[in-house]
C-alpha cells in the first residue's frame, strides 16, 4: 500500500509533484482511484473508507485486471444502495506481469473504469 497524496494530475499547469521509486515484484497490481471511490456512502451516511477499499482489491486479486476494476465499481455501488455516485470515481489498475522466464520482453497492463 502507497500512501502518498498530493495534487490531483491536470488541475494546474505549473505544479510540481513529488516523485519516488517503489519495487514492484512480478505478478503485482497497482490501483489508483479518485477519492469518489472510498468516500462513496451508503444509504446510512456510512462512509466506504480505505479500509474496505484495500479489503476490496485483496479480496478479488484472482481475478483478471479487467475483471477486477469492474467488480470494485460493483461492489461500491451495491454498498450505496443504488447506481449512482455523489462524487466522480475514477479506478486505474496497472498490472506487472515481470520478467518472462524464456527472456521475452516485461509486460505491464493497463485498465481503467469509471
């Protein structure tokens, strides 16, 4: 888990971002989603939070990346109680394939929903 925020990408032009390194070991994902996603609320005004969210994508890391982002987008909209979001939701999800065992080339993937 990242836990870096800063300014939204594309709100302005002359920002700078922070910037860091990570190692990401083969067959590992990587999720980026706008804030729409855990402070979606349920009919109760209960809040989805982080905690679900990071319990969201661990649980359905079997699936295909695809597969995966549409369930999260699913799941949040069950747990409001109706197809519609109060804020923008936005899910990427980049998925590191690593290095092939015969030498071929990495493969990193690439999948949005929102």
């Amino acid at each position: 888990e990242l836990n870096h925020a800063g300014l939204m990408l594309g709100v302005e032009r002359e920002v700078g971002y922070e910037t860091g390194r990570v190692c990401v070991a083969p067959r590992s994902k990587l999720f980026v989603y706008t804030d729409g996603l855990h402070e979606a609320t349920s009919p109760q005004d209960e809040q989805y939070g982080r905690t679900r969210t990071r319990e969201l994508f661990v649980g359905t890391a079997h699936l295909p990346l695809k597969e995966q982002l549409a369930a999260a987008v699913t799941q949040v909209r069950a747990f409001r109680g109706n197809n519609d979001f109060d804020d923008d939701v936005t899910v990427v999800g980049i998925a590191w394939d690593g290095v092939a065992e015969n030498g071929g080339s990495d493969r990193l993937t690439a999948q949005s929903r929102s």
